[in-house]
C-alpha cells in the first residue's frame, strides 16, 4: 500500500549520458497516458488526495486502464499508494474521455474511505469528478540488484496539460483520432528510484551515486502537483509556513 521512490530532476547537460544507463538490453519501455480526477471545487487537492486513471502499455502490446490514488504519506519519498485495474477495453484513442471515471466502490482502504466520506456521499462524490489535466509520458525502466535489494529507475520523458476534453483526446502517441488542444503544458523531464523490496539505505545510497555521477536535482513535486500549478497558471507552487516554537 506504501510506495517508497525518491525522484529528481535531470539536467540538459546530463541527459544523453543518464540515458545510456537507463536505456540498456533489458530495459522496458512503457507509454503512459494518465488522467487525473477531482470536483470544480478541487475537494482532493485540497484533502491532499491524487486520484488517476492511466493506461499503461508496453511496446505494441494493449495496455491496462489502472486506477490509482495516492495520499499524503510519510515525509518526501513514502506515500499511500492504492492500485486497481479497471475493466477498460481499448486505447486513449478508442474511447470517449468524456465518459471516463474513476470507480470508488473499488478502494478498500478503510482510512482512505473515511477520507472521502469527509467530503460527503461517495456516489455523489463520484458523479462530480472530473478529469482536471493530463500526462504523456514515455518511461523507460530498468532494474538494480544489489543483495537481496531490487530497485527500479524510472526515466520519464514526457508532458503534463490541462485542456477542455471534447470527444476523443488521445495521449500524445496516438495519432490515429483527433487531439484536444491544450491550455497549457510542461514538460516532464525526470528519474525516479523505487525500491521494490529489500533496504531502504540501498536506495538512498544508490540514488546518491546517480546524483553524484549525472548531477540529478531533489525533486519534491509530483506530476499531480504540476497539473494543479497549470490549473491555477502558476509555475511555482505557494511556500509552506513553519509552526516551530522557539
């Protein structure tokens, strides 16, 4: 239920070079379109809840439609993550994104459950989301074993925009259907390191020695939070207060 992943930006002068320890034989590469949900009153952002549907394809195969929302966690790199997959048939560009919509019924966690119920009815909760903006992301990932330590490095490659979903709006891949302008986008330029089991001192160590050798930046901002930023055309996100007693 807890994810523990530390992300950074990458620098123009160091892409090429971080590539080619990303882009190895055994590397897999996903295409990701993903499309995050809240109400007009932005109810979760506000509860500090992201909630997503996104289809997840690698190479040419048909791709999963994964329901996915993720609290406030502990700190910067642990967060609740809980994952369904939807009974979804076809591409972005095969169905109409309009009637796309996250199924609640679906999330079994009795605190996330409580979450929500604080904002009311959950079938009316339901009924009043709406997709806010989107990713196109290609990610390329591969896997570091060291002990009995598993991590994977997520390279991303891609953009977040917010837009008016009429009809069909493909991810950025697709070409096959008629593409929604956007208001507004950013471009997703990042790497993530996930560990999958194992120490977590690993993780911190191994990120460490990426940073040291492609000169990564911490990154503290998710990509629910950048499509927040576009929705409110800011470019940075509003500066937390300290409550320290001195």
């Amino acid at each position: 239920m807890h994810e523990l992943e530390l992300k950074f930006s990458v620098p123009d002068a160091t892409r090429t070079a971080l590539k080619t320890q990303i882009f190895i034989k055994d590397s897999q590469q996903q295409v990701l379109g993903a499309y995050y949900f809240d109400t007009a009153n932005n109810d979760l952002t506000k509860a500090g809840i992201a909630l997503r549907i996104r289809y997840e394809a690698s190479n040419e195969a048909r791709g999963d439609w994964v329901q996915t929302l993720k609290t406030r966690g502990d700190g910067v790199a642990k967060r609740v993550e809980l994952n369904v997959v939807l009974p979804l048939t076809g591409t972005p560009a095969d169905i109409d994104l309009t009637k796309l919509c996250p199924d609640l019924s679906k999330i079994a966690e009795p605190s996330v459950i409580k979450q929500l119920e604080m904002m009311g009815n959950l079938e009316d909760l339901q009924n009043n989301l709406k997709i806010q903006y989107y990713t196109d992301v290609k990610r390329q990932t591969r896997l570091i074993k060291k002990a009995d330590t598993q991590i994977e490095v997520a390279y991303d490659l891609g953009k977040v925009s917010n837009g008016n979903f009429q009809g069909k709006t493909p991810i950025e891949q697709s070409t096959s259907a008629k593409t929604c302008k956007p208001i507004n986008s950013t471009p997703i330029h990042e790497v993530e390191f996930e560990l999958l089991s194992g120490d977590p001192q690993i993780l911190i160590d191994t990120a460490k020695q990426w940073c040291k050798r492609h000169k990564l930046v911490l990154s503290t901002i998710t990509k629910a939070q950048r499509g927040n930023l576009l929705l409110t055309q800011q470019k940075f996100a509003n500066p937390t207060k300290s409550d320290l007693d001195f």
